[in-house]
C-alpha cells in the first residue's frame, strides 16, 4: 500500500475534513503556542459557615499559586499544581525517572498515591501520549478509551461476553471488535498529534518546552469557539475524531495503514534518539472488565484492558513505543508470563507522605505568611497526625481550605476526618456541633468487607499492629486486594510491601469494626453488623481464615492477654488446662514487663492498657531479634517471633509467690479438616526450648540459657 494511501480513500474525506476544522481553531493554535491550560483558579464566594466576607488579599494570593482553572470546577486542581518542577527536586526526578525509564513499566499502588501525578510530569518531560480509562471528577483527560470500556461490549453485536471454551470462533470475534476499537482511539490520538507538531514545526519549531503544552491539551482537549460553548462538538476532540472513524466505517485496513504512517511521521519530525511514551491511567477499570471474553493461545483468560494494549502494542512494536499502564489492580498474571511483556517492569515508587517535614513544607506554600506564622504549627501538627500517608488525603484536605478561602481550617480539618472516617477527632472541643453537609466527601469505602472475610482478616489484624507497635511488620504482594480495595500501600518501589499504617484508614477501620454504619450486611439469612474489635465470637466466626496472616492469631491474644490480667488474676481462671491441672495455676498472677533503668532492670505489671498505646507488642523476624528482647528487655510486654508459616508470643508471667517463668504460645486455628490432636500435639513438641524456632545449634545454646 503506497504511502498516504489512506488519506485518499474516501472512507477517510470526513475524517480529515474535522481534522482540519480542528488545525484551524483558535484554541488549538493557542494550544500548541501556550501559555498552558488558560487562567488561574481562584476561590468561588466564602459559605454563610465561613464566618467571613470575600478577600482581594486572599484572592490574590490564591491566584499567584497558578492552579490552572479547569472548566467550570468550584474546587482547584490539585494534581495540575506547579506541574513539570518534579525535574528540580532529586527524589521527585528519580522517582519520575524510574517510571519513564525506557522499559515497559506497571505502576501500581493505591488510589490517591500520586500515580496521576507521576505520569502528567513524566509526559511534561518526555513525548507521549495520556490515555485514561476513567475520567473523574476533575475532568481532566479524553473520554475516547472511557468510550471503549464503558461502551458495554457485550451489547455489541456478535460480541460474546462469556464463550464456552470450545467456540474459538467467539473469542476471535471479540479480539476482532476490541483491536478495532481501540485500533481507532490509537489513529485519533495520533492524528492529532501530528497536526500538534506539524502546527508547532511552523510557529517556530518543535521545542522541549512543547511537550508540556501537548500534555496540557491532552488534559483539555477542547477547542470549541464562543459560538459553540453549549454543545458537545469539539469538546473533546480525541473523541470526535475517534467518532468520525466509527461513523466512517474506515476499513480495518485502512487503520493499519493511517497508524503506521502516522507514528513513522511523528518521530520523522521528533528527530533522533526519538521515543514516545504511552501512558494508560486507571488502568484497572479496564482491567476489571469482560475478564472472560479474551483468551490466549494457551487457553487462559485476559480481560479488555490485555486486549486494548495488545492491539496498540502490535500496530508499534517495531517502533520506539514505550507503554506506562498505572492503576490500582493490574493483575500481573496476565502479563509476566507472555513474552511480549514479560520484560515489563512492575513498579510502586509513588512514595507518600511519610516524613513529616516533607508534609510541613508542601502544606506550607498553600498559606499565606500571615496564616502560616498564626497557626501553622498546630494545624501542620494535625495534619500529620492524621492525614498523612497517601499524597491525596494532604492534597485533598487543602483543595478544602483553598475553596473556603482558609476560613476556619481546624474546624474544616475535623469536619474533613468526620467526613472520611465517621469520627470526630476529640483533640479539638466544639461548643457548637459542626455541619455535616457542607463537604461533598463520602466515607472511605469499605463496603467489600461485608463480604470478603479474607479482607476483613487483613483490616483488623491491621487495627491490631496499630494498637499494639511502634512498628508495622505490613504484608505481602499475597495481601495485594488491600491495594485493590483502597485500603493498603505499597511503601516499597517494586510492589513487594503493603501496609496499612495511615490515620484516616485506621479510623474508618473502627468506625466499621464498632458497628458505627448504616450499612447492614447480611450473613445468611441473619442481619449482621460488626460488633467490636476484640468480640470473640466475631473474631472466631468473622475473621479467622486458613489464609490469614500468622501473626494475626498471637496479636489478637496478646491484646487480650493485655486486658484480662490488668489486674491480677488466676491463670486456671483464664487458660483451659490439660489435667491434672498445675497447681501454680490457682495462683494470681500477672504478665509483667522488664525496663533496663541505667545498670539495673524494673519490673512492673501491665496495667492501663488503654495508655501504653503502640507499646505492647515487639515483633520480630529473627532468632538475634528475639533473644535481644528477651535478654536486654525492650520495654514490651509481648514478643511476637514471626516466620512466614507461625507466629510465637512471647511474654514473662509472674506469679504471687514471686515466681516468674516464660510464657510461650502459638495459636491453632481452621482445624476443621485436620486431626486437631496430632497437630496439638506437634505444635507442643515444637514450643520445648530445644526445638524453638527450630535455628541452627550455635543459636539454640543462647536460647536455652535464656529460658532457663
């Protein structure tokens, strides 16, 4: 097919004419010459609450941040905010950099972790191409692959949603109807940005700083003129064009040919070393949909998203495309065992605000001088203590105070936690209740707890690590449905580290656990809501699962091992005992905890465990971790020894006639389909001093000392 065949087929004469309208607009001149994305925010009229009356001050101040306006948006965009200075800072580029590293890269974290982020300033720095297959509520991208995912497919004719295995010819049709769709978003996106470049080439020439301007037109692809402001023509120009194709009926041929000739003419004009990254934002939407219409040659499913990338990956695979697919549940299976991506690079260096200081200094450049000199302190105080972690909890909390012109910002802080969490902080006293319908916030969705019990395990062994240590021992790329689900992070930069550690998801984790909800969720036939976080009977018929964390069995005890003898109390009272019942056990006894003080060591019971807070329980990984705690006595009354398949508590008991002995268990669980005495019995013959922890002899001659 000889080159520019396409565009003299008459299936294609509409697609060019609206191109060319296109090229012709005002707006996109003013697109491709800058500057970017128009005006700059500013906040609407302070709210009858706000106590106070509109401020040119305020209005001046909140105007030189440069917040582009988007739209018609009340509330500022805070992701567009100073964006493409990540270059100037070394932690934020070597962030980006690991991202837009020239490799097929996954980014993969929880919802509000920065990924948006991460990709606008990575195209701010590099060529590419910003895709998303769900548009939010900041408006910010084209709707063209939202068209393809939320199209349903199925409705489609001769689309099968789900094919008995055997019909390879459904599944061959399906794959048929997704590469064309997607085929055509591809031509879209690339049509117009070669008419990007080729007007840039023109107005002086195809600059670096253009990058930036093509992503900001990604952003807020619109060029309608004064005459066209209350129709959707030109709105989004990526979707019309993709529209125009559809209604065309372009042959599939005709598509193949328009994109490769397309793409070679791009990097002709971006000149060597060329390279253009493809972004795919909420990737996981898409990978959340027709998970079974889609099959590979070895017989395995995939779902829509697989199918949208293996189309564009197949139009430019010998051509330097470099795909970044972002999103919060990208199942990996589907792609680390084709060879087409199995080089890909899975990453979660979304990084969050975990160093206080860092907090301090982004919230800092929102306020002006007068505010942050009058309470700065305190309210950067409270922010720490409760929003920090995720980038959006931060970021979410000061679009408030920007939209309210910073009236009242401990009381839209608080209002702000209640809001996400369903609990008022106590920290701060009201005379007067404050209003619970003026933020447009919902609560922290945990409505897949009510039926998922693995995911209810993982929360409350969570609620556990919290109350009970100083330090998070987190969880495994095993427990990835906390990522999935909004309520884990990945802390590490290569999605092997979850935990779920931030102020606002432990709150809301409560609130649920406390039964503090309208939502009822049904177990059964039987209406059932949450009844408390140390309940029993909840914990044995609501949470114990064969595939709950090791540690999560010995945590639960130790807290209420904490509670029960915080007073003294009979061990035969407590614990069931094999017969014939010791005779120490009638004694009272308490669980007492050891502090080094200077050269000598003081010994006091547990007592008030409601004020030793994160001060109960000491994990630990290691043989020499364990035995320092017991030797050198690290100011907890419970250790927790953790391998990957048990967890051993730790902890010294002391009787009233002054004896003292160490105390070590292990909890059994999900028994049902094992010979309860044998395993019993195993895991006694496991906890004798000579078996413990089961480590190498040089170690074993120290533990025995120890317990002896």
């Amino acid at each position: 097919m000889s080159a520019g065949y396409w565009k003299s087929h008459s299936q294609t004469a509409g697609v060019l004419a609206l191109l060319n309208t296109i090229s012709a607009s005002e707006k996109f001149s003013q697109a491709v010459e800058g500057p970017p994305l128009g005006s700059a925010w500013v906040p609407p009229p302070p709210i009858e609450f706000d106590e106070k009356a509109e401020s040119p001050e305020i209005h001046k101040f909140v105007k030189g941040l440069r917040i582009p306006n988007v739209g018609n948006l009340t509330f500022p965009a805070m992701p567009l905010y100073r964006l493409g200075t990540f270059i100037n800072e070394a932690e934020l580029r070597m962030r980006k950099e690991d991202i837009f590293s020239g490799n097929n890269t996954f980014l993969v974290n929880v919802s509000g972790s920065g990924k948006t982020r991460l990709l606008f300033e990575g195209l701010c720095d590099n060529w590419g191409l910003y895709f998303t297959s769900y548009v939010d509520s900041s408006f910010l991208g084209s709707f063209d692959v939202q068209a393809i995912v939320g199209e349903r497919p199925a409705r489609q004719p001769g689309f099968v949603s789900r094919p008995p295995p055997e019909d390879a010819q459904a599944f061959a049709l399906n794959m048929r109807f997704a590469r064309s769709r997607s085929s055509r978003v591809l031509l879209s996106r690339l049509l117009v940005f070669k008419a990007f470049l080729d007007h840039a080439a023109t107005s002086g020439g195809v600059s670096q700083e253009q990058q930036k301007l093509w992503l900001h037109f990604q952003l807020w692809p619109n060029v309608r003129g004064k005459d066209e402001e209350w129709t959707e023509h030109l709105a989004d120009v990526f979707t019309d064009v993709y529209e125009a194709l559809l209604d065309a009926e372009v042959d599939d041929a005709i598509v193949d040919d328009a994109i490769a000739q397309t793409a070679t003419e791009i990097l002709t004009v971006l000149g060597e070393p060329a390279r253009v990254f493809i972004a795919l934002d909420e990737a996981n939407v898409a990978a959340n949909k027709c998970e079974q219409a889609f099959r590979d040659e070895d017989g395995n499913y995939y779902p829509l998203l697989k199918a949208i990338l293996k189309a564009w990956q197949e139009h430019l695979k010998d051509l330097p495309f470099v795909f970044v697919v972002a999103g919060t549940e990208i199942p990996s299976q589907h792609f680390v065992n084709d060879n087409e991506w199995a080089s890909s690079v899975w990453c979660s260096n979304t990084g969050g605000f975990d160093d206080q200081e860092c907090q301090r200094r982004y919230v800092q450049q929102f306020l002006p001088n007068e505010l942050w000199e009058s309470i700065g302190d305190l309210l950067t105080q409270r922010m720490w203590k409760w929003t920090r972690g995720r980038h959006r909890f931060t970021a979410a909390y000061l679009a408030v105070l920007l939209e309210h012109s910073y009236a009242k910002p401990l009381s839209y802080l608080d209002m702000f936690i209640e809001k996400g969490t369903g609990l008022l902080p106590l920290d701060v006293h009201y005379d007067i209740p404050l209003p619970c319908d003026i933020l447009p916030y919902d609560r922290l969705d945990f409505t897949t707890m009510e039926i998922d019990r693995k995911l209810r395990s993982y929360v409350h062994l969570a609620l556990m690590d919290a109350f009970l240590s100083l330090t998070n021992p987190g969880y495994s790329i095993s427990a990835i449905k906390l990522v999935n689900e909004g309520m884990g992070r990945f802390t590490d930069t290569r999605c092997s580290h979850i935990v779920v550690d931030e102020p606002l998801v432990i709150a809301r984790a409560v609130t649920w656990f406390s039964g503090d909800e309208e939502d009822i969720w049904f177990h059964g036939d039987k209406r059932e809501t949450p009844a408390s976080i140390l309940n029993y009977q909840y914990f044995i018929d609501h949470l114990v699962d064969p595939g709950m964390a090791p540690r999560h069995p010995p945590a639960y005890l130790a807290f209420a091992l904490a509670l029960v003898f915080s007073t003294s109390r009979r061990v035969s009272d407590i614990l069931a005992l094999s017969k014939p019942v010791p005779i120490w056990s009638r004694r009272n006894a308490d669980i007492v905890v050891l502090k080094q003080v200077g050269d000598g060591v003081m010994e006091s019971p547990v007592r008030h465990v409601d004020r030793i807070h994160r001060t109960l329980v000491t994990y630990s990984a290691t043989l020499a971790d364990t035995l320092s705690w017991m030797r050198h006595h690290h100011r907890t009354p419970f250790c927790i020894h953790v391998t990957e398949t048990t967890a051993t508590l730790v902890f010294i008991v002391k009787l009233s006639n002054n004896t003292r002995f160490w105390a070590i268990m292990r909890v059994l669980h999900s028994l049902a389909d094992e010979d309860v005495a044998t395993k019993i019995r195993d895991t006694a013959h496991d906890l004798q001093a000579e078996n413990l922890f089961r480590e190498p002899a040089s170690l074993l001659f120290v533990l025995l000392s120890v317990i002896s």
